[in-house]
C-alpha cells in the first residue's frame, strides 16, 4: 500500500524543450548582412539572435568571429542600412576609392572610432547615429561619382568636408593620404578650396589645403606637421627629405626638417619602443645631431594629451638649432619630387 501510495501522488518528470542548434549559413559570410540577406542564406532569426552574431545596427548583423571595429566591416554596415539615394563621404569614401590608410581611427593608440560620414540632402531625412555623421548641406551632382555600386563624394570634395566638419588637422591627415594614394594633389585641393564661398568650416579647409604633402608617411607624421606649422608657429619644414652629410652619402629621412633652423621633428609610433627599432633610432638621431641638427622626438602622448608640452619643445628646438653655431654645419639636403 505505501508504495502504490507514493507512486499514485509522484510528479511526472517534464522534459525541457531541447535548445534548437543555431544552423551554419549557406554561403560563408564575409561581413555584414542585413536580415533579408541572412534569411536568403538560411539564416533564421532565432539564429541571429544567438551569441554566434553580432549586432551593428538596427537590421544588420555581422558573424561575432569578425571584429566589429575593422573600417571595412564599419563601412559595410553603414551601407547596408543606407536608401540607395544616399552618398558616402568623409574618410570612409576615401577608403572605399582606394585610399586604404584611412581607417577611421584616432587619438592616442587609435582607440577612439571616427563616425562614418553620409550626405543626405537638405529634404531627405536620414537618422543620426552614434557612428553616423549625417550631412543636410546640398552637394553638386559633380562631386559624386559610383564607384563599386555605391555613391561617393569624390576625394578632393571628401578631403574638403573633413576639413570642414572636423577641422583643419584631420583634413591635413586624409588630404596626405590621399594624396599619398595617388587619388589627388595638394593644388587640386586648394583651387577647389578657393572655389568655395558659403560652407560651414570653410576657415579650416583654407588652413589645411596649402600644407598638404605626399610624403607623409602615415597619419601621426601629418599631425606632427600640423602642430609644428599652424600651432607652435614655424615654418612648414621639408617632409622626410633624404638628408646626406658632408661626403654626400644618405644619413637618414627625417620626418620633418627646417634647413635654415636646422632642425628635425621625429614621430616615433610604438614599433619604436621595440629593442632593436629603439636602438636604431638612437644611432640615427646621433647621426643628426653630428651634422649640427637638433632633433625634437614626438610619440602619441605628445600630439593628444601632452601636446602644449610639445609646443613649447618644439620652439625651444627651432630656436636652439637657430642660433647655432652655422659654421659646424655638415649636412645637405636632397629634395623628394
């Protein structure tokens, strides 16, 4: 009796639903896909939905193996969700036209993320997003152009923008690129520049335009350049000529040289802290320092946190290497074409 007791009032085990296993796409998945794409690949919504996926914005997705911080993959995202009508612009056209050292990056270590620029008219209404920068000023249809299916600023007109949206120095950083890119020339910008009367930041464009380089080899040099010229006030310096010495040998390119001041400028990114790099540009700066060259050295912290601190180096070098004794003087300069 007390077992058929306890069997009569026992509760009947429930089994749980069994979690279903996300299912693999179709077709690999390269970047980011909106939620029509993912479900012509076979992908359900249930599936999105698991850690397996990653979020970029309101109906796209992109595979969580990818990094969502790659510029390219920010970009796809930012097309996917765009009217066809809507145009590219800011570094990010740049980018997608072939300038490939633009990536959207900045501040010390590159850690903060630039918002992608899209121009959409004075009477189109596109939302504003955390990485969207969404310009209503009216652009004139030759200053856009299709480039891989997809409408873009042309660069000198991506160039002007940057400088006019985000100042004088980041247009000084992507006009290099560009420039470097082969995609235009410092004169390009500045007649297009001048041809400019009513833009919003248009003081800025102007500042930037003249002191465009194609020598430049990467985005910190630019800055550096900019602080030495339009902030610490000297005189645009030569960017990485080759320097010889008396016997006419090369002795180095130094990123930035005033021939009458006889002064260097020197980015050192943070490869430099590397033993054997570090130990190289110890030599090196010797080398400059024997030709009667004063060599001012500059990393990241010096162009974003500790940049009035490098105002002041900056002219001290300048002024120490102008009152120079001339008559130690052992260097030449060839210039860069």
């Amino acid at each position: 009796m007390a077992l058929g007791r306890h069997l009569r009032w026992s509760r009947p085990v429930r089994v749980g639903r069994v979690p279903r296993r996300p299912r693999q796409p179709t077709r690999p998945v390269t970047g980011p896909v909106t939620l029509a794409d993912a479900e012509r690949l076979g992908v359900t919504r249930y599936e999105l939905s698991t850690a397996r996926w990653t979020r970029l914005g309101r109906g796209v997705r992109l595979p969580a193996h990818l990094p969502a911080s790659d510029p390219d993959n920010r970009i796809a995202a930012v097309l996917a969700g765009l009217p066809s009508w809507a145009v590219l612009g800011g570094w990010a056209a740049l980018r997608w036209q072939g300038v490939p050292a633009l990536d959207g990056r900045t501040g010390p270590g590159g850690r903060d993320l630039l918002p992608i620029m899209v121009h959409a008219g004075p009477r189109r209404h596109l939302r504003d997003r955390a990485s969207v920068l969404v310009d209503r000023s009216t652009i004139p249809a030759a200053d856009v152009v299709k480039v891989r299916g997809v409408w873009v600023t042309r660069p000198v007109r991506a160039v002007f923008d940057e400088a006019c949206r985000r100042g004088a120095e980041e247009g000084v950083v992507v006009g290099d690129a560009a420039w470097r890119a082969g995609k235009l020339t410092g004169p390009e910008v500045e007649a297009y520049v001048a041809s400019q009367s009513r833009t919003r930041g248009l003081p800025a464009a102007r500042v930037a335009a003249p002191l465009l380089s194609p020598h430049a080899k990467s985005a910190p040099e630019s800055r550096l350049r900019y602080v030495w010229v339009v902030e610490a006030g000297l005189p645009v310096p030569l960017v990485n000529p080759f320097l010889v010495g008396d016997d006419g040998e090369v002795v180095g390119e130094p990123d930035l040289l005033d021939v009458e001041a006889a002064t260097v400028g020197e980015y050192d990114g943070s490869q430099h802290r590397e033993l054997r790099q570090h130990t190289s540009d110890n030599v090196r700066e010797e080398g400059f320092e024997g030709l009667n060259l004063t060599v001012v050295r500059a990393t990241a912290l010096d162009l974003w946190p500790h940049r009035a601190q490098l105002l002041g180096r900056l002219r001290d070098g300048w002024q120490r290497g102008d009152r120079r004794d001339r008559s130690r003087d052992r260097f030449g300069v060839r210039r860069r074409t």
